[in-house]
C-alpha cells in the first residue's frame, strides 16, 4: 500500500466475526495512546487508521468519564 506500513498495536482486539474494538478497561494500555498531560495522540503518530482512531478516543473518553484516567493531568 503504497510503501505504507499498517500498524496495529495490541490494544486493538478482533472478535469472533472480525469486528475490532478497544477495552476502555484497559488504562494501561489506554495512557500508552495519550500524551502525559493527558491528549490523545495523533493518527500519525499512533500509525492507526481513522477508523480506528476513532475507536481509541472513544475508549479514552468512556474511561476518562468512568473516573478511569483523569482528562488532564496536574502538570498544566
């Protein structure tokens, strides 16, 4: 693909039916995906596609409202 490199990091999970999804349980892997004050990565940066981009903030949004992972850090 054009010379691009797709990679998937194992925070994304396939089920049976080949549907991809990230547990927002996860905050170990989740705080691997955010800057240390507390943002989200970039597409480029994580190598993931907009899909899946999608589905990273999704998870770290519903951890960061399940008191999971805090929305900024106190380094601000």
């Amino acid at each position: 693909m054009n010379g691009r490199k797709t990679r998937r990091g194992n925070y994304i999970q396939t089920d049976p039916k080949g549907r991809t999804w990230i547990d927002y349980k996860n905050v170990d892997e989740l705080r691997r995906l955010m800057t240390p004050n507390g943002k989200i990565y970039s597409r480029k940066r994580l190598g993931t596609t907009s899909n899946d981009q999608r589905k990273v903030a999704k998870a770290i949004k519903r951890a960061r409202f399940m008191a999971l992972l805090p929305y900024t850090d106190g380094t601000l």
